[in-house]
C-alpha cells in the first residue's frame, strides 16, 4: 500500500474539458512533486513544491496548473490537453530536498 | 550536468537465477543514489538507497553499494522470484536545495517460474 494516494486512479477526457488530478499524504513531508510518465520511459519532472510554494516548474506548458493548498495536498488543474499529454501522471513526495521520494500510483490520463 | 546510464534491457531470468542490472553515473557533487521500482500498473517504489561511498544499501534480498571510484551502483539479487518482474530505475539526487532526481532509462525484468 502507498502512502501517497492519488485520484482517481484513471482519467479519459476531451481537449475541452477541465479536470483535476488530487494527491494527498499524510506523513508530514514538505516537498511534493508532479511527473509524468510514458510507457516505457522514466518519470520527467513537473513541477516541484516546497513549503507550498512552488519551487520548480520544468518549463511546463500553461495548460497544466498545478495548486498546493496545504501541506498534505497537491492538485494539478488540466485545461486545454492535447492528445500527447496522455501519460501515466505520479505524485511524489519527500520529507525535503535531501530524502527519497514516495511515489503515489498515478493517475493514468487519456486525452480524446 | 548529472545522468545515470543503465544498461540496455529487456533482462529474461529463469526462478532463482542470479540477478545483476547495471548502473554508472555522473554527477559533480556527491550524490545519493537510488533503485526505484516499478511493478505493472503502479507507481515507483524506493527499493533501496545509499547516501555516500561505500554505503550498501539493501532491502528484499537486492543489494547495492556505492562504488565512487567506478561511479556505479549496481544491483544484485542472488535468487530471484516470479514476483520481482518489473521495470527497474536507478536514480541519483545531489544534495541541498532544489535538488532533483535523474532517472536512468529503467530497465524490465522478466522472471519465468
């Protein structure tokens, strides 16, 4: 079982529709991630909050939004998504910069 | 700037067979480095890690040790099941702030009973 949960697990939606992808741990940690991931292909970095401010943003298309709320929770807002942006979606999160991070199960997204 | 090399896979072992998947990396600090796993329709697991030289780092019957004068990480299994068929990462991460992961290619174990 993963410490990190993420919802929902699958996610099929058009190019013009909005939607959310949630992330929630509950282990105090204070640095939470997104990656996305291909089949086949390691995980590539997002964007990367710490102390709910974002810190990182991997030069990511506008059309993903990502929002920490709170410590505990990480949101990605989707609008606009392309056919490419199909992907297996992970959170992670890490007690801080220096500790392994723990990965959810992903959210596994399909753009129509 | 820092990258993991793996070697090339797919890896096909019979049950009990010895295990060794490479990796070597390159970084211009001192790293810690990790094997991450990842079994069908999940996300990664931290399978085991070590934060300096000669660290072994070890968990499930995988072991690996930081080796900084190759700059490798290999991991090894000496017995390996049906249910350690699953696509490998190995990673590196420099210490301070800001600090990511590089992954390597990751690397698909396949065990036949």
């Amino acid at each position: 079982d993963t410490e990190v949960t993420q919802t929902p697990k699958h996610l099929v939606m058009g190019m013009t529709n909005k939607k959310s992808l949630k992330c929630e741990q509950h282990m105090g940690h204070r640095a939470m991630y997104w990656y996305k991931q291909k089949a086949k292909k390691p995980p590539e970095l997002m964007f990367v909050y710490s102390y709910e401010k974002l810190s990182i943003n991997e030069s990511v298309p506008s059309r993903f939004s990502p929002e920490c709320p709170n410590s505990s929770l990480l949101n990605l807002h989707l609008h606009a998504l392309q056919p490419e942006d199909s992907a297996l979606y992970l959170c992670a999160s890490s007690q801080d910069w220096s500790q392994p991070q723990h990965f959810g199960d992903g959210t596994r997204l399909s753009i129509l | 700037g820092n990258s993991v090399t793996q070697m090339e896979g797919p890896v096909t072992l019979s049950e009990e067979a010895f295990l060794t998947i490479n990796c070597t990396y390159t970084a211009t600090g001192y790293p810690s480095l990790f094997w991450y796993v990842q079994y069908p329709g999940e996300g990664l697991q931290l399978l085991l890690k070590a934060t300096k030289a000669d660290d072994k780092g070890s968990n499930k019957g995988f072991e690996a040790t930081y080796r900084k004068e190759t700059t490798s990480f290999h991991l090894e299994k000496g017995s390996v099941q049906v249910s350690d068929s699953a696509v490998y990462f190995c990673a590196l991460s420099e210490t301070g702030a800001n600090s990511k992961l590089t992954f390597g290619k990751g690397i698909t174990l396949s065990v036949r009973p």
